[in-house]
C-alpha cells in the first residue's frame, strides 16, 4: 500500500479521534516523574525534563549507522559529512512533532493510528512496525556479537547467543524506575561520546576539510557512487521506532492539563532532543571523520566493514587503545539501543492492539526473532554474513519509515485533533518536505539495492 493511502481521512475523524483513549502509553510509568511548577528556574524545569531525549538519540547511533558512516568516510573522505548533518536536522523535527503529539493528546504515535485509522489499515501499520522493530533488534545483535567478538575474540555465533541473557538486565532496571533507565542510556551514551573524542584527537583530522565537508556539495547529489552512500546514511540515520518510542515517553512527565503546561512541556522536551540529537550527530560524524582521516587520508578507500577498520585503526594511528575504544563505544551503543528497543515494542504492541504482554515474554519474542537468523547467518557464513544481514536490517528499517513519518506529519497538522497546537504553515511545509524527501530517498536505496541483488 502506497504511504499517500495513509492521508485518506475518514470523515468522523474530522471530529477529533474515531476513538476515545482507552488507556495511558506505558501506564507502569506514565506520569511518574514530577516536574516544578512554572515559578521554578529554567534549569529546574530543564532538569525534570531531561532524558527523553537521550533514549531517543541513541536510535541515531546504534550499529546500523556504524557501516554506512564507516563506507561514506574511508570512499568520499569529509564530503559526507553534510548529509549526516542534514539528516539529523529532519530527525529534530521529526522528533519534536512525534513529542508534541503525545504531550498534546495523551497518546502515543501508536496508539493514534490505532484511534484514526480502520482496524484493517491499523493492523497493517503494526505488522509493518513490528518487522521494523525486529531489524533493529537484529542490528542490535549483530553489533554486540561484532564488538564481543572484537575485544574477547568470542565467536559470533556464541555472541548472538549471549545477547539473549540481556533480557534480564534490561528487565531488572525497569523495575526500578524510569529514571534508572535514562540514567544508564546517559552513562553509555557519555562513554561513547569519550571514546570518540579520543578517537577524533589521535586521528588528526584535516579541520579546514572537516568544515568544508559540513557544506552540502553539488558533487553529492552527481557523483551515483556517493548519492548511493549518502542515501543509505539517510536510511539508517531517521529511525522509525524512534517516534513511537518519543511520543510515548514524554507522557512519563507529570505535567499540568493545561495549554500552559503543555506549552512548557513542549518546549523543553524539544530542547531535551535536540541537544540530544546534536550528541548523536556528533558520533555519527566522529565516525565518518575518524574513516577520512584514518582510511581515506590513507588511500584505503574500501573500508565499509566494523571489523576491518577496528583492526586498522591501531596500526594506521600508531595508538593502541584506538582500535579498543572503537569497539567499546560499538558494545555501548549496541547494549543502549537494546533497552531502548524494548520500550519500543511494548508501546508499539500496546498502543497498535490494545493489548499487554508481560515484558520479559514480550523482549524474548523480540529478541528470539532477531537472534534465531544472525546466529543461523553466523554459523554459515561467519564474518562476511553478519556484516550483509546488519545492512539488510537498515534496509528494512528505510521501507518502514514512511509509514511513520506520514500519519505522524497528518496528526500533528489536523487542527481537530492538535487544537491550538496544530503545526503552523510554515512548520507543516517543512514536515511535508521532510517526508517527501525521505519517502523518495528511501525508495530509491529499496530499488537500487533490490537491483544490486538481483
């Protein structure tokens, strides 16, 4: 079904919802965290407010991104790096609408479509999320069992198998609070931020050219080698699950029902991911950087896969711990989306039928669907296996996306449901361009990679 099916309005959604709200996203934690009143200092409110952000921005950084960032700055040096900077100036916005739909209407982005759309086209757009979420989770494996394999020299097959233990852990520290959890994705997410600046000081990057690669280049969009790259940096970059997740979690703030509460939540949840987004922003091009200057400075023009630039790195910077800290951060980010991606599920499964699992049934499911086919691929086809099957976990991810971003982009812009907070003009045709350019972009990598298997 095309994503423009997905605009057809029916007409008693005119009114508002076809449905009333039947119960709160993640009731186990919706409204937890208190926040101060409207007297309390901007970095009070700032403060209550942080952390959303952060487990969202982790979408923006997991495995999946590694091999595309890795592919652009060995190939095309800095010239990239524009795109991983465009990129995410549409998940800020993205990111923002999918905010302000749950603060505004009390209800996920799934639980929207379920009260908008008809049972059939719900239903649809659950089974869709539902195999989007499973490649994330198959991205997740995949880089954990790349990174232990790395640094313990455990084989992969035995690294899938032991991803599953994280059920567990992701499990205990759900119980014990929502905080905890924002806490831990903050701790990883400033060990892999420590670990590229490392990275980026003992790679001596060309600056002048760093800068120059920030500003968009016609050869970008003429050169088909780089547009193809460029694109799939755009499809592993803006991850769906990501709106459905942040629509969610905002609502774990316990804000005032009023148009003035939920102005202020509006704004500093905006602000919470898009500081959090320029964080992923720069590992994403950390990364990029790191492959100009370590591979592509260095005529090693080929350097796409995790495993080859994690056993250069040292040799090539001349620093030990460069190859090391590589493959910490790639553990981190693939321990981080993990937790993330089980409240991914649950919202999605919730929100889309109504309907609750226990969590631990719920993240075994996930993770058994993920891991059953990287551990089949493992033990098959071993190291050049995984790397293909973490590429075609982002390729799943891109055809979802605009069954997201669209009904997202429509719900936010209908009046009779946002009320005073319907986007502006301005704001809707920004939306609208956003989606059309990743919808077309998207489309093209699915043809040209269906081409290239073929």
């Amino acid at each position: 079904m095309p994503p423009s099916t997905l605009t057809e309005t029916p007409p008693q959604a005119e009114t508002g919802w076809r449905h009333p709200r039947r119960s709160n996203s993640l009731s186990e934690v919706y409204a937890s965290i208190r926040v101060p009143g409207a007297n309390a200092s901007f970095w009070r409110k700032l403060f209550a407010f942080w952390g959303p952000g952060l487990m969202v921005a982790v979408g923006y950084m997991d495995p999946g991104n590694w091999a595309t960032d890795l592919a652009g700055g060995s190939k095309y040096g800095y010239t990239l790096l524009s795109v991983v900077l465009i990129s995410n100036l549409f998940a800020m916005l993205l990111q923002h609408l999918a905010a302000k739909l749950g603060i505004v209407t009390g209800r996920d982005l799934a639980q929207a479509c379920r009260d908008h759309y008809s049972r059939p086209i719900s239903l649809m757009l659950w089974f869709l999320c539902e195999i989007a979420i499973a490649a994330c989770d198959l991205a997740e494996v995949i880089g954990s069992a790349i990174a232990l394999n790395l640094l313990f020299g455990l084989p992969l097959a035995w690294g899938v198998v032991l991803t599953t233990l994280d059920v567990l852990v992701v499990l205990f520290f759900q119980n014990k609070g929502f905080r905890i959890i924002e806490s831990i994705v903050a701790g990883l997410m400033v060990l892999i931020f420590g670990c590229f600046v490392y990275e980026l000081i003992v790679s001596r990057p060309d600056w002048v050219a760093l800068a120059h690669g920030l500003v968009p280049q016609r050869a970008v969009v003429t050169t088909p080698g780089m547009l193809y790259v460029a694109i799939g940096i755009l499809g592993a970059t803006v991850m769906p699950h990501n709106l459905y997740l942040h629509s969610s979690i905002v609502q774990t703030r316990q804000i005032e029902q009023t148009e003035a509460g939920k102005r202020m939540a509006i704004k500093f949840a905006t602000i919470d991911s898009t500081v959090a987004l320029f964080l992923a922003f720069f590992i994403n091009a950390a990364i990029l950087v790191l492959a100009a200057a370590a591979f592509h400075h260095n005529g090693m023009l080929e350097v796409a896969k995790i495993q080859d630039a994690y056993k250069l790195l040292a040799p090539v910077l001349g620093a030990g711990a460069a190859s090391v800290l590589f493959a910490v951060a790639l553990l981190a980010s693939g321990q981080n989306s993990t937790l993330t991606g089980t409240l991914a599920g649950q919202i999605v499964m919730e929100g889309f039928l109504d309907f609750k699992l226990r969590p631990w049934v719920r993240r075994l499911i996930t993770r058994l669907v993920a891991v059953v086919p990287a551990l089949v691929v493992a033990l098959i086809y071993g190291e050049s296996g995984t790397e293909k099957l973490l590429v075609f976990s982002q390729v799943i991810l891109s055809m979802q996306l605009s069954f997201a971003v669209v009904p997202l982009v429509l719900f936010t812009s209908s009046r009779a449901k946002m009320g005073v907070f319907v986007n502006r003009p301005i704001v809707r045709v920004l939306a609208w361009s956003v989606s059309a350019v990743i919808i077309a972009l998207n489309g093209y990598l699915l043809w040209e990679t269906a081409l290239g298997e073929g």
